[in-house]
C-alpha cells in the first residue's frame, strides 16, 4: 500500500509541477516523497524534519550563492552547512541536501525558498497527512 501511496504522491507533485512551469527536477521533493510515505517513523520523516530541513537547507544554499556565487565548491559548502544547520535545528532531513547542486544549477534566486520550497514542502505534508489518515496509519 505505501508503494501506492509512494507513487500517487509523485503523480500529484509532477502535475503540480507541471502545472507551475516547474519541471520535476528542479522541485527537490521526489525523495521526500519516498520517505514520508515508504519509512513514516523514520525521524527525518516528521513534518518538522521535511518542512524545516527543506527550509534550511535552501535559505543556505541561497545565501551561499548569494555570498560566494554559483560554482561548484559553494554548492558543496551548501551542502555542507546545510547539513549542520539542519542537525543543530533539530530537523535533519536527508532528501533536503540537494538544495544546495539544484540552487548553484538552477541559480535560482530567493524567491526558490518560497516556491518551489515552502510551497511544495507545505503540500507534501498536506499530502502524507491525508495519505497516512485514510490508509488507517497515523502520522506524525
């Protein structure tokens, strides 16, 4: 059944995606997807993991390529301080490391931090909410 979930969930954010002008890769949520419906216990799962490790990571990695510029160390540095910040807020989710290549790639500005990232965040939290509740699993 979570496989099922797993795929819905990637269905529904490829045509939000599309429907944005997004294309998928460059929405840092596939993964996310994965754990939240495949491994709901994990503790980079919670919702204060995947909204908050997103969050963090991409406001580093903004801020790194507003700092540094878009080459390939600062995406590492990102990565990097991404990592920590996440660790130190208590909201170390895994899949949010990429921000950091998709930013430096993409160069992608602040307004990457709100939409895709607090947008897409939001609704897959939405999404695993409504998914675990219906399927009978409780989440968080």
């Amino acid at each position: 059944m979570r496989a099922v979930g797993g795929a819905l969930g990637i269905a529904v954010m490829m045509t939000l995606s599309h429907a944005a002008g997004q294309p998928l890769m460059s929405v840092p949520f596939a993964t996310s997807i994965v754990l939240v419906i495949g491994s709901p216990e994990a503790p980079p799962a919670r919702p204060r993991a995947v909204i908050g490790g997103h969050l963090i990571s991409a406001s580093v990695a903004v801020a790194c390529a507003m700092l540094f510029g878009e080459a390939m160390w600062v995406a590492v540095l990102g990565v990097g301080l991404s990592i920590a910040a996440m660790h130190a807020l208590d909201a170390f989710h895994p899949p949010a490391g990429i921000s950091p290549l998709i930013v430096t790639n993409a160069h992608a500005s602040v307004l990457f931090i709100v939409s895709p990232v607090l947008t897409g965040a939001l609704i897959l939290v939405a999404f695993a909410f409504v998914y675990h509740r219906l399927s009978g699993e409780r989440w968080p």
